[in-house]
C-alpha cells in the first residue's frame, strides 16, 4: 500500500478497502514494514495494524495464528539477524512491534497453544542474543530502536497465561542479552523499556521479587564493575535505576531495597551514597 491508500483508510475510520479481504489487507499493510519513509512505516502502516488488529479485531484464531508465524520468520523479526547500521532493522524492529500486537491479542481473546507459546519465547531470546543494530531514533528514516520494541514483546510474554518462573527466567536473560549487545550508551529510553518488562515480573506475581534480586546478583558475580565494555556497564546501570524506580512506585521491593542500591553501587564508580 502507498501513504495514498492508507491516509483513505485512516480517514474512513479504519474501515476496511473496498474489494479486500481482512487478511488481504493486512498481508499489504505489512509489506511495508520495513520501509525507511517513518510516516509510511510507523505513523500509517503500524497505525492501522493497530487499530485493525486491537480495535477491529480483523483475522480469526488460524489466520492470527499464520501471522505469528510469518512474523518471527527470516523474512520478517531475522531478516538479515546480525546486521549493524544498515535499514534492515526496521523490518526487523517493526516485525517486533506487529508480534506485540498479536500477543496482546492473544491475552484478551487466548488463540494460541501452550506449544506455539513456548515456539514464541524461544525464538524472542535468540532474536535477543542475536540482534546487534541497537539505534534509536535515525535521522530522516525515524525510529529503528530495536530494543525498546522486542522488549515491548517480553512485556507481553510475562503477562501470557502460559509464563510460569521458568518462562521468565529466559525472558529475563533474554532482557540482559539486550543490554550486553548495546555498543554504545542508550540514549532513546531502551533502559526504561527493558526494565518494565522484568518489573512486570514481579507486578504479574510471575517472579518473587527474592528470585529477581538472586538473578541480579549473579549479573554482578559474573560481570560487576569490571564489565569488559564501558558502555554496556553504564546500560546495566541505568537499567538497574529504572527497575529501582519502577519497583518502588508498585511497592514491590519490600526488604529488597538496600540490595538493589548496594548493587547499583557495584556499576557506578562515582555513586555518593
């Protein structure tokens, strides 16, 4: 589809093209998912995804099901997986975004199976581990960020009915993967994305806040202060501050405060406290 066609569709209500079928229309919105114009890709493709697929609810179980499938594809979340500073990122971090609306889809209407689930969080951790593009937001082409969008996915996985403490002890290493593949210091609010997610955890009572505090800790007996990267040391800091935060307005760290600032204090040279 063109800006043309879908600026129609934006204006007639979301309403479905004259001629088309849901899951037509749908496959044509997500050709251009990987497109570096931002107001064809984010402002109109992602927009009407959204409101067809949350709002609208278009496509039954099978055909929502199919699109799962063909999101997680090399095609689509592992196109050309390992690439650095080259456009293919936005089909990638774009296939994320669509993936997320489909798990939301799923925790309202429940059309997945315990195994198809357990396909999706398996393949969320190796994109994690394998995704090494980590820009934020990309002069003239709009926003890539990668990280902030696949951790949008780990979101959505912790509040799967299927998410046990095993689920999320990947999802949790899958969210540090993120964090140790930054070369460079996250600027676009990646650290803030990544620690809601785990947050989530423990706010969905998938994860005692003990087991994360054991988790983060054994982070600390493995890199500390002397983390290798510089930059990958600072991300894991700040990462540490958001999930402070996000922790404390849920009152959720209860008697696990004083652990979690002694930690931070183990990635942060110049802390006064």
């Amino acid at each position: 589809m063109n800006k043309e066609q879908l600026q129609k569709i934006v204006s007639q209500d979301y309403n479905l093209p004259v001629g088309k079928d849901e899951f037509e229309a749908v496959q044509e919105v997500i050709s251009i998912l990987g497109s570096t114009d931002p107001e064809l890709r984010d402002e109109l493709g992602y927009s009407v995804l959204n409101r067809w697929l949350l709002t609208k609810d278009f496509l039954n179980n099978k055909q929502l099901e199919n699109l799962l499938d063909q999101a997680f594809s090399e095609k689509m979340l592992f196109y050309k997986i390992g690439e650095s500073n080259t456009d293919s990122v936005f089909l990638r971090s774009f296939s994320s975004l669509l993936i997320a609306l489909l798990l939301i889809r799923d925790n309202r209407n429940e059309f997945l199976h315990m195994e198809t689930y357990q396909q999706v969080i398996t393949k969320v951790a190796a994109y994690c581990e394998l995704e090494k593009d980590d820009r934020g937001y990309i002069e003239k082409k709009g926003w890539a960020h990668a990280p902030a969008h696949i951790a949008d996915v780990i979101d959505e996985c912790v509040k799967s009915r299927y998410t046990g403490i095993k689920e999320c002890e990947l999802l949790m290493n899958a969210s540090l993967s993120l964090i140790q593949n930054g070369k460079e210091v996250f600027t676009a609010e990646e650290d803030e994305r990544i620690s809601l997610a785990v947050c989530s955890m423990v706010e969905q009572n998938k994860v005692p806040i003990s087991i994360l505090m054991e988790w983060l800790k054994k982070q600390d007996a493995i890199n500390g202060r002397n983390m290798v990267s510089r930059n990958r040391r600072i991300n894991f800091k700040h990462f540490l501050r958001c999930l402070y935060f996000r922790l404390e307005e849920k009152s959720l760290l209860s008697d696990s405060r004083e652990d979690l600032l002694t930690l931070e204090k183990k990635f942060n040279p110049f802390h006064s406290y």
